[in-house]
C-alpha cells in the first residue's frame, strides 16, 4: 500500500514537471513552483490562469509553451543572476495582464523581450540593477495595453524616454521611487512616483526649483510623490494649470523647501512635512487653495 503511494505521488509529480514538494503544484488552474530548485520553466497545465516561479534558480527565459488562459505570471526574486530574458520570450502568452520579474537583482532584457504581449497591463522591473537604458531604448514599443510600469529600486539616473514610448497611451502609473533621477521629462500619466531620488538640480538649479516647464506634458497627473528628495523651492507656476489640472494629492515631504512661491498649488491633498517652511506667507498661500481638504506642514 506504501509503496503503491509513493508511485502515485511521485508519478503525478513528475507528470506535472514539478519537484516531490508542496510548494510545487498545480491545482485549480493556479500553478506555484516556490523554492523548487527550477533552473528551467517547468511545464505546466494548458488551463494555468496564474503560474508562480519565485525563488528558484532559473538564469535564462528563452520561452514558453502555449498557454492562452495565462493571466498572471510571476517570476522574480530568482537565486541565480544574472537573469536574462531572450527575444520574444513571452510570445505564447497572448493573454497575459501581468508580469512580474522585480527582485532578479541583475536583469538582462533582449531589446524584443516584450514583444508578443498585446493584453500585459501590470510589468514589475523593480530591484534589477536597470539603468537609463531601459527608457532610453524601445523595450516597451509593443505594450499598448500597458497601463503601469514599476521601475522602482533601480540605477535609473535620467528619464529621456525613447519617443515610442510616447505610444503607450494607456499607461498611467510610473513608479520611480528609490532611483538617482536628477532631470526628467514624461507625459501622459495619471501617477508618478518619484519617491527618494535625487532630484536637485532641475534645470541645472543648485536649489532644484521646479517650474511649470519641469513636468511640462504631464496634464493627466492626479497623484505626484516627490519626498525625500533635496527640493528647495517651488516656482511660481510649477502645480498650477495648466500643468496639474487633475491634480489630487501632492507629496514633498522630507525635502529643503524654504517656499512655496506667491502662486496657488492645485490639490485636494498636500504633504508639506519636515520641510523648511518658515513664511507667514507661505501659509497665506497655503489657506487660499480653494479645493484642499488636507494639508500636512508638522516639523517645519
């Protein structure tokens, strides 16, 4: 009878292509391979919906059988690096809405690594030791559905983006945070984050002032996190239309502000905290927003 168990549970094991291991199963169209010492993707059933790879030991993605139900796909925080990711690597996952390959530390992506993936929506980049590059160059050409971008936690240092990127209209959120940016340009967005960077020579300003031209493109931002970076001023035009006309919650806390120029902010939500704020004036302007609802200015 033991014996007849073992032949059972190691045949639907290696039927599945998975190790003798809980972590690694398939079940209810949900197919997780955690710690299994994979150093290929494994293979998995045709109906897998969501398909875990995390933590094991895979180097080189190459490509996938066919798997037209796939949604999501998880293949981060791999113990080996570098992690490469080759040309069309993700062709047979024309439904796919979400990839993640944050955390592989080192990450290495053909040019064509995307191409293929008409329904991706979510891509997570972040912790992967990308550099300018990854926005310089056309990776994202082939993602018109892609509505958010994480490029968090990486060694991104400017943001001239290649001009196809410019076609990814549907894309609203770029997360940025814990990057070296010190000049940048995008548009189209709905959410920046930009969350610990460097951000304090805009413009070739020792006092990274940001002025209206700063975020010029930008008219679909309703939510912009700028803490913990060195700005020390804010120009007269820099959140006011028509830069920010959607403009809902404004993050500068933990910077060098000393003020917040003569004009009004746009904003429902302000976070002026652990600043340099001194001014009566300043509050003046600050009271004068029409439609604030909430404002932060504690250890100014």
């Amino acid at each position: 009878m033991l014996c007849h168990q073992l032949l059972l549970f190691f045949g639907l094991s290696l039927a599945n292509g998975v190790c003798s291991s809980r972590r690694c199963y398939s079940e209810a169209q949900v197919s997780i391979c955690f710690f299994c010492s994979a150093t290929d993707v494994p293979p998995v059933p045709k109906d897998t919906v969501k398909f875990f790879l995390t933590y094991n030991y895979i180097r080189k993605v190459i490509s996938f059988s066919l798997l037209e139900h796939l949604w999501l796909l998880e293949i981060g925080t791999q113990l080996v690096h570098p992690v490469t990711i080759g040309k069309r690597a993700f062709r047979n996952l024309l439904n796919l809405c979400i990839l993640d390959l944050g955390d592989n530390k080192i990450l290495q992506l053909h040019l064509d690594a995307f191409m293929g993936l008409p329904s991706l929506t979510v891509l997570h980049l972040f912790h992967n030791s990308l550099g300018d590059s990854i926005l310089k160059e056309c990776y994202f050409q082939d993602l018109r559905s892609l509505e958010e971008l994480d490029l968090s936690t990486n060694e991104i240092t400017k943001l001239h983006p290649h001009p196809l990127f410019y076609n990814l209209t549907a894309l609203k959120s770029v997360n940025l945070k814990f990057n070296k940016i010190s000049n940048f340009f995008l548009a189209n967005l709905e959410s920046l984050n930009l969350f610990k960077n460097k951000i304090n020579q805009i413009q070739s300003n020792l006092w990274g002032e940001l002025y209206n031209y700063t975020f010029a493109g930008l008219c679909s931002v309703t939510y912009i996190d700028l803490q913990q970076n060195h700005i020390g001023m804010i120009g007269e035009k820099s959140f006011r239309l028509p830069s920010f006309p959607h403009l809902t919650s404004a993050f500068l806390g933990d910077n060098k502000l000393i003020s917040v120029g003569n004009r009004e902010i746009t904003a429902t939500h302000l976070e002026l905290e652990r600043n340099w704020l001194a001014k009566l004036g300043d509050l003046y302007v600050l009271f004068q927003i029409p439609d604030l609802q909430y404002i932060f200015l504690k250890q100014n």
